[in-house]
C-alpha cells in the first residue's frame, strides 16, 4: 500500500468483514483479533477487485518494504539519504543488504540499483515536467555525480536526452493550447 486511498480501501474491506480496530500502515495491517481463514480469502478476493494485493508471504512482503523505502526515499523525500542507498535501506528495514539485494534480485529480476535507478528517472521526468528546476539542480538533488552521468543515465533508461524530454513537452503544451 502506498497511497491514502490504498488505505482507505483496506480499511472499508476490513469493517465490511467485521474487522475493526486495525492499524494499518505502509504495506501491513495488524489486526486486533485473530482473522479466520475465510475472513481471509475473503479480503483477499474483495482487495483483487479493487486493483490491489494481499500479500502473506514473508519474501513478498519484504520485497514490498523495499520497494516502499526506495519509493519513499526517492519521491516523497525532500532530501536523499547522504549515505549509501545500500546502507540506508539495511538500516530502514534491519536486514542485511546482501540477503535484500539477493532476495530483490530473485523475485523480481532486477537488481535493487537497477529499481533505483528506474525511480530516479521517473523523478528526473517529474522534474522536468514541472520545469521549476534545470537539469544541473536536478542532478544535484538526486545525488549524481555529474550532469553528464543523469544525461547518460536518462538516455540510457528512455531512449531520448533529458532535453529532448523537456522539447516533447513544449511541444505537447504548444498543440494543447492550439486546439
């Protein structure tokens, strides 16, 4: 779960099945009584209608924490850690980074830094769509090491320049307005 409305929706499928009382926070609930086999499969069911997933495996579950920390670190933080992405995220979760590293890898085919790396390109798009920043601050903001390497990076990842981004949405804002 990552949005208010996620949330919100777990919690009215929750009451519905007569569970009250529940914390729910980023990626867990916590019940205040013990939830029955058909409560479960239940909620489940109701969730998948909804677009989301209940998630009782312990492997998933962590995979969803550090999809969670990196999302959070990478959109919803005004600041990026200053230390290692590596030992921010073992200290977030109090896990070893080689078995979260190795545990990503496994489940979802992609490398922790290659799910970074993808986040990070998505807020360098968002950036540039809002136009407040240029791509020097931007890069300063995400932690590069240099224009160049976020130049490199974003092309490598879309196939176009950050500037040819940014060239795209003129033109998508010029025939917006033309219509």
């Amino acid at each position: 779960m990552v949005s208010l409305r996620c949330k919100m929706v777990v919690k009215d499928e929750l009451e519905n099945l007569g569970i009250k009382n529940s914390i729910i926070d980023l990626g867990m609930i916590e019940t205040p009584n013990e939830v029955t086999q058909p409560q479960l499969d239940k909620l489940k069911q109701n969730l998948l209608k909804s677009g989301l997933e209940l998630l009782d495996n312990k492997k998933s579950i962590l995979i969803e924490k550090i999809k969670n920390v990196i999302i959070e670190m990478i959109h919803y933080s005004d600041e990026l850690p200053a230390k290692n992405y590596s030992d921010y995220i073992s200290e977030k979760l109090n896990y070893d980074y080689t078995y979260l590293s190795n545990l990503f890898s496994e489940v979802k085919g992609i490398t922790i830094q290659q799910y970074i790396i993808t986040n990070k390109i998505e807020k360098v798009k968002e950036l540039l769509l809002y136009d407040e920043l240029n791509l020097t601050e931007i890069a300063f903001k995400l932690h590069y090491s240099s224009v160049a390497h976020l130049s490199n990076q974003f092309k490598k990842a879309t196939g176009h320049s950050p500037s040819f981004y940014k060239q795209l949405k003129k033109i998508r804002d010029n025939n917006l307005e033309n219509m």
